[in-house]
C-alpha cells in the first residue's frame, strides 16, 4: 500500500505489529519513502525499539496512552518538518519577486 502514495509525508508507526516489527517496517519506509517524518507508538514508557529507531532518523515517538494535545503536537511538527523545503522555496521565490510593498 506505501508504494501506491509518492506523496506521503507523515506516518505514525506502531512498534509492535502483528505481522512484522516496527524496525523492518521502518527500514521499508526510509527506503519508499525517504521523505516522510516518522512518528513512532509504543505502549512502553522505556522501549529500546523506539529510541533506537530515533537514532535511525525518525522524527518522534509517542508512548501509549498518550495526550491528545501531545499528539496533535507531534502531528503538526512532524507535518511542517516534512513541508520545510516546500517553504523555503515558496519564500524564495517570494523574495525574488519584483512586487515590492513600500
């Protein structure tokens, strides 16, 4: 199914799944889709898995049960993480307009 959405630039991953682990999941990710901020669930407060998977790049991690206010948070750092370039360039361009407000 990930190789069907280019676009995909936000993705929340669960350390324990039924039929892999979030590892294998994580190095397909970084592989498909080199982009996307990765956010992490684990239901364990000290999970190894999920920091481990922090140093291989991905953006956060979340422990179950979590905030919704925290997860929103994430969410939305995560999101803009994946739009900075987009940003930049939109400003780039913007600077090198000739329309000058004075």
């Amino acid at each position: 199914a990930l190789n069907k959405h280019d676009d995909i630039g936000l993705m929340l991953l669960d350390v324990y799944l039924p039929d892999t682990t979030g590892i294998k999941l994580y190095d397909y990710i970084v592989k498909t889709h080199a982009k996307a901020s990765v956010i992490v669930f684990t239901a364990f407060e000290e999970n190894n898995v999920a920091r481990s998977l922090i140093h291989k790049g991905a953006y956060d991690y979340i422990n179950k049960p979590y905030e919704l206010n925290v997860l929103i948070s994430k969410l939305l750092k995560g999101w803009l993480r994946y739009q900075l370039p987009f940003l930049d360039r939109l400003e780039s361009i913007l600077i090198k307009s000739e329309d000058k407000v004075t």
